[in-house]
C-alpha cells in the first residue's frame, strides 16, 4: 500500500494523459542514442570554437529556454550516468516529478501571458529548496523534475514535502483573482522502486499519476 501526505483534498481529479508514454519512449530514444555516443560532439568542432560559445551552444542544448532549468534531454542523461554510478557504487538516489495541479485552472483565469511567469516564478521557488547538486529540470509544458543523488526514498520525502510547503506560500495574483500554486509530486529511488532508468522513469511517472487521483498538493511514494 502507497503512503502519500495529504494536505488538503478538494476532490479534483487528473484524467490519465498519453503525455506519460510518450516521455517515456523519447527518454527510452534519447538513451539509447547516447550510449551509441549520436550527442557527442567532434572534438574537431570544439578547437574551432571559443569557451564562450561551447558555453553558449551548451546552455541551448541542455537548458529549458523559458525556466532556465535543464530540459528533458539533459535530465535523461543524467538518470543514465546517475544509475550508472549508484550501480557500481551502491548509493542510492531519488527521482521527483512534480506537475502543477492546478495549471488549466490557472490557465483559464489569468490568461497565457501569465503562464510563463507563473512557471518561471515556480521554477524559482523550487530550485531553492534543493541542493547544488541536485538536478533539476522541466519535464512538461507543466511539469519538473528532480534527481537526487545520494538520497533514500525517505529524504526524498522530505525533500517533496519542503517544496509543496514553499509552493503555497507563492500568490498568483491576476486584478481581482487570486490562487495559490498547488502541485501533485511522484517519488521514486533507486534501487528500492527500481535499478534501471527506464524503470524507475516509469514508476515515477506511476507514482506522479496516483497523487494526481488523490486530489491536489498530494505527494504519492511506496
């Protein structure tokens, strides 16, 4: 049986969304493309290029362009070398992903316009309730990630519990109407869910959908 924290329940729930497959068939594409070395690049290339610009063409092809945060493509490259390193050293870690419960809703009221600035000031928050070492991406037009390295299922939680308190405390005011963030958040460690990246993607993404049944500000492990 699953144990979740449940900080308030206002009965809403989240359809079951395609968008889960098919992250995981383009991270399932994405890995098997970098262990035949396709996102490499020539070392060639690099002597022709200054630091500056190698820094440059690493920001754009590693970093969400709207958040400042990794994108899906880096996050996907770090669970491989992560599990990697935790199967040979025998550490655990901990992935998160953390979709915004009420996104359509905020959506309808504030108006697209506000969006972008309501993920960048959410992206924000959430990256200072973590480490430095922790990598933490966009994962979705509404949803993050975070990898946790050297971190138990129970830290995780934690962890999860910190962000989605820090979540609330974030207004979104729009004229007359206000709201308040809330999230649902999947957690899943390695190698208690699971020991392998597709895997523990999975039951992440698993998790994730069973805090979005439960309601809202949920946070769902096992």
């Amino acid at each position: 049986m699953g144990k979740f924290l449940d900080r308030e329940s206002e009965g809403w729930g989240c359809a079951r969304d395609d968008i889960f497959n098919r992250m995981v068939n383009k991270l399932q594409k994405d890995t098997e493309k970098l262990r035949q070395g396709k996102f490499a690049r020539s070392s060639h290339e690099e002597e022709q290029l200054s630091p500056d610009r190698l820094q440059e063409y690493e920001n754009i092809a590693t970093r969400d362009e709207l958040t400042g945060l990794y994108n899906t493509r880096y996050i996907a490259r770090k669970l491989v070398k992560e599990v990697q390193r935790c199967q040979r050293y025998k550490r655990p870690f901990s992935l998160m992903l953390i979709s915004l419960a009420n996104f359509e809703q905020l959506k309808r009221t504030h108006g697209e316009l506000a969006i972008d600035e309501i993920l960048k000031a959410g992206a924000t928050l959430i990256r200072t309730c973590v480490r430095e070492v922790d990598i933490v991406g966009r994962f979705g037009d509404d949803q993050f990630a975070i990898i946790l390295p050297e971190t138990d299922s129970s830290r995780a939680l934690l962890v999860s519990q910190r962000i989605r308190e820090k979540i609330a405390t974030l207004p979104v005011n729009q004229g007359s109407n206000a709201n308040t963030l809330c999230l649902n958040i999947g957690l899943a460690a390695f190698p208690t869910h699971a020991r392998d990246e597709n895997s523990l993607l999975t039951t992440a993404m698993q998790y994730l959908e069973q805090a979005q049944r439960l309601g809202t500000n949920q946070i769902y492990t096992n």
